[in-house]
C-alpha cells in the first residue's frame, strides 16, 4: 500500500465551514483510501495530513466532496532508507 502526503490549504475563514461537515458527513473517504494521521498548522490555514491507498485514482473521489473548500496538493512518499 502506497503513502501519500495530502497538503490541504484553505481560507481560515472557511475553517467553521470545514468543520461542520466534517461533523455531519465524515471525511467522505471512498473505500479503499484509508486516513492514517494530520497535523493543522497554528494560523489555521494548512492541513498536512498522512493518507494510505494502492489506487491514487481514489483522491479525485474525494476531492469532489471538499474543492469548494479546500485546494489539494499530493505527494507521494516512500520509506526513508535505514542507516547501514
């Protein structure tokens, strides 16, 4: 399964916004994509957030359930070598 950073950037003035349907509808995830962990930046405008998927095709699912919110950027990461 393939990690992904999510790095969500929004209008602090769109934060009750985003929290209220949070609230109602969830994180509106398809299956298979699966939230691990996220961190919100202190003024309130970034979101990086840890996702977990094998199909990144799943992202454009759920970015429909947030662009009118939130912008998107993904990154894929990969396993940080061990030191030999």
């Amino acid at each position: 399964m393939q990690t992904f950073m999510i790095i969500e950037r929004f209008d602090p003035v769109d934060l009750d916004a985003i929290y209220k349907r949070l609230n109602q509808d969830g994180r509106g995830l398809p299956d298979g994509l699966h939230f691990v962990e996220s961190w919100l930046t202190a003024d309130n405008k970034t979101v990086y957030q840890i996702m977990r998927t094998d199909n990144a095709e799943l992202f454009d699912v759920w970015f429909e359930h947030w662009d009118d919110l939130i912008e998107f950027e993904v990154v894929a990461l990969r396993e940080k070598p061990t030191a030999s």
